[in-house]
C-alpha cells in the first residue's frame, strides 16, 4: 500500500491549528517536527499520511480547503504532498519527531519515542493532533512554567480549559494530590482521559466534561489556558471563589490588548497579579488571593 505524504510548513505557534485541520481527514495521526534549529528556532513541519487510493484528489482538496479557512486566520503556506511506500512512512515519520523540553524540568516525549530521561525529569507522553496542547503553543509553554514554580505535594488543582490534558498531567506529575481537569468539547475531554491514562495518573486527575459549574469545592490553584473574553467571563461567574486563601491563580491565552481587562476582573475579585509573562503577543497572569 502507498501513503500520500501531506507536510505544510508553518511558524510554531501555527502548527497546532493546522495539525488539528489535517487531523479530521488522516487515519494515523499528525506529526509536529521540529526544524533543524530546534523548537523555537524557525518554522516546524506539520505532516500527516491518508491512503493514496482513488480518493486521493479528493482527500486533497478537502485538506487544501480545510487550510484555506484557517489562512483567513493565520498565514499558511500551500501544503505539499507527496506519495510514499507503506515501509518508508513509519520510521520516517518516527525518526522526525523530537522530544521538547520545556522550563526547567519538563520533557513532552511523543508516546512511540525512545527517550534517555535525566534525572527529575517531569516526563508527559503525549501526541500531537487531536485536541488543542502539545506543549508547542507559547500559551502551554507559560503554563508548564508556572506550574512548575508553583505546584506544591498535595495541592488541590483545577485545570480549566483542559484540551489534551497536558497541564493536568504535569500538575499530577510535580505532585497535586488532587486534579480536576474539565473541557466543554466532549472530544477534548476523551482524548484528554486516553492521555491521562497513557501518563499512569488517572489515580490523580478527574476528567470532566463542562465547565465552571461542574467544578464543585475549593482548590489551591486554578490553570486556565482559554482566552480573555472566556477568562473575564469565569471570573464574573464566580471562578474566583473556587479559591481558597492563598490559592495561585494562572489564567493563559490573553493576547497583550486584552491584558487590562483580565487584570481589571481579578482585582474585583481581591486578586493580587503576581507576575505578568509575554512570550510573542500572549501574557500570563500569576495571581494570588491573598
Ligand atoms: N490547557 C491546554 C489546552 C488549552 S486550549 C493547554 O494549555 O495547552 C483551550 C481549551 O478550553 C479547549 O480545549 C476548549 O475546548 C476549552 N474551552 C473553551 N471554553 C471553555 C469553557 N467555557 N469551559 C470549559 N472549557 C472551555
């Protein structure tokens, strides 16, 4: 059998977007690598392989209108394709992919990568395409980070806005007790409860599909990788009173413009901002309620 090879070069912060467009039409997956230069250093390849069958001008058109919406959006260049031998995909789509390290102790590892760990690595399996979190988006990065400064033993966590679990995950890994983990999309949720599972944490992280009000109790620290609109929207909802005293607050996903705003809401709500981080357009809100 042959495979029809679809890559599209793309700035990383792009590529989630077009792993998830090319994920509805390939069976086996999508691969985000890395260029020569590393994970932040230049585009990455996004690609993917569907059936070289009789349906193959068809699949392509669907994919090449799929990206065209979403170049409304962002600048996506054409996607190129390509015909490949059964034997030639598997190890060379494998041997493409990278781990990524992210803060100080992180390590995102695709599930079918072999992996030398270093001692206290905070390992995340996970693969790309199938729901929003790969741990390559600049908003997922600042989030890691800060969970990595702020998760303490036996924190109670919320992870809102869960996509593939990836920050519940790693606040299970460095040590919450507890984590619940809550996505409106039911697809979300699924692959967020595989990506759980295949991490050995289901013991630690609940999944749930909703939203703020299926998140019950107080917590010690709330993640929230949305948007500012959503975020603001939470907070006036009462997201802020799922805190306990001295709980941490990460909310992620807020472009520079809309800063103000999500700082305005969380100092109605007693919030004190404890740290403010931009990476390209997008800042991270650390606060606190005292
Ligand atoms: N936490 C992941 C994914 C962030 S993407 C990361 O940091 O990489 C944002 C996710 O929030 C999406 O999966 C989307 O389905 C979900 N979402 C958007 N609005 C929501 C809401 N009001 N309540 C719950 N989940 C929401």
């Amino acid at each position: 059998m042959r495979w029809l090879e679809v890559s599209v070069e793309v700035d990383a912060e792009a590529a989630e977007a077009v792993a998830e467009v090319l994920s509805r039409y390939v069976e086996r997956g999508v691969a985000i690598e890395a260029g020569p230069d590393g994970w932040h250093a230049g585009p990455v390849v996004v690609r993917a392989y569907l059936p070289d069958d009789d349906e193959r001008w068809a699949r392509r058109k669907q994919i090449q209108e799929g990206l065209w919406h979403l170049g409304q959006i962002v600048r996506i260049p054409e996607p190129s394709f390509r015909s490949v031998a059964e034997e030639d995909w598997t190890e060379a789509w494998k041997k493409r992919l990278r781990v990524l390290r992210v803060g100080a102790h992180i390590v995102i590892q695709p599930s079918w990568l072999d992996y030398e760990h270093e001692a206290g690595d905070v390992v995340i399996r996970l693969d790309p395409g199938m729901a929003f979190g790969t741990g390559l988006h600049p908003t997922t990065q600042m989030c890691l980070v800060a969970l990595e400064e702020l998760v303490r033993p036996g924190m109670e966590v919320v992870d809102l806005g869960t996509g593939s679990g990836i920050l519940a995950i790693a606040a299970a890994k460095l040590g919450a007790r507890d984590v619940l983990a809550v996505d409106s999309d039911p697809q979300a949720a699924r692959v967020a409860r595989s990506n759980v599972i295949g991490n050995g944490v289901q013991g630690t992280v609940r999944i749930k599909r909703g939203s703020l009000s299926d998140v019950a109790g107080t917590y010690d620290l709330l993640v929230v990788n949305i948007l500012a609109k959503v975020i603001v929207e939470l907070v006036e909802q009462g997201l802020c009173e799922r805190m306990r005293r001295g709980a941490f607050f990460v909310g992620a996903g807020i472009t520079s413009d809309r800063t103000p705003e999500v700082i305005a809401a969380f100092k109605s709500k007693g919030l004190e901002i404890l740290d403010q981080r931009q990476q390209d357009d997008w800042v991270t809100l650390l606060a606190k309620r005292p």
